[in-house]
C-alpha cells in the first residue's frame, strides 16, 4: 500500500512539482552483496519495506545482479524464484504479481511495450524493468519508480545503490 501511495505521489510530483513522501530518504542508500542469496534477500527486505506494487527500475552492466534481485522480489511475493528467468529475448514475463521487462534488446522506444508496462502499472503488480534508460529518455514524465543502480566492485562483490526520490 505504501508504494501505492508513493507512485501516486510521485505522479502527482511529475506533473504539479509537488511531493510528500511517505518514506523520508534524503540520500542514497546503498548494500553491497557477495553472493547472489545476498542480493536476492536484500531485495526482498527492500519489498517488505515498501511494499507490493512498486515500480523497480534497475540499471547495471551485464551480471551485476539485476536478475538475481528480480528473483528476490518473487521469493518476497511467495514465487518460485527458480521460474523467474531473465525475458531478454521476449522483454516480458508475467509471474502473476510480478512483471518482469528486460529492454536490453530493444533498440528504440515501442508503444505497445509502453501500453504494456503502463497497464502492469496501474493493476498494482510489482514491475521490475531491467535496462529502462530507452524508456526514461524517450517519456520524461513515465516510469517514476525505485531506480536502483547495480555495479560490480570485484570479482564476487557488488554495490546496489537506491536512487533518490523514492
């Protein structure tokens, strides 16, 4: 409910300069993970925090762990996390409260994808969208949701950073 209430807010945000967040973060935060059960749980504790029907919009280099944290998302909402496989080559799979959009592939903005996610959106499903940049440059004013940033720092290690606003 309470990330019902914080893309509504950031709606309203968008388009009246407004904003009075539910969640007061006024700076980053951020968790670095040595394996992918780690960051698997930590998005499940960021689920439990905000809630179901949130919006992730999750940027990264190739195997910096934005797969791995969609499937913590879906053990978080009681999903078989072993079915939550990476749909790079269709951009989306629906996993009942969960959909998940990889746009690595997409090469320019599509209107049906578009319809797509927004419908995702406004049913209250947890969406998760992988590479979202091709999105957020072509719709200044779409996908107000949890950005967060994944970076590999060695080998075994990564850093998961939430972006503010959220």
């Amino acid at each position: 409910m309470v990330c019902f209430s914080l893309n509504l807010i950031l709606l309203l945000y968008s388009k009246i300069k407004f904003i009075s967040m539910k969640i007061p973060l006024k700076k980053q935060l951020k968790r670095t993970t040595k394996t992918a059960k780690e960051t698997a749980n930590f998005a499940a504790e960021l689920l439990e925090k905000f809630g179901p029907g949130c919006t992730w919009l999750l940027s990264g280099d190739l195997g910096s762990g934005k797969t791995i944290f969609v499937k913590g998302l879906g053990k978080a909402l009681n999903l078989n996390e072993a079915k939550i496989k990476s749909p790079t080559f269709m951009f989306r799979a629906d996993h009942g409260p969960l959909a998940h959009y990889d746009l690595y592939r997409l090469d320019k903005p599509d209107e049906l994808l578009f319809e797509q996610i927004n419908e995702d959106i406004s049913s209250g499903k947890t969406v998760a969208i992988e590479w979202p940049e091709i999105f957020v440059r072509a719709h200044k004013n779409f996908l107000n949701g949890i950005k967060v940033s994944f970076t590999h720092k060695s080998a075994a290690e990564r850093q998961i950073v939430l972006i503010p606003p959220f």
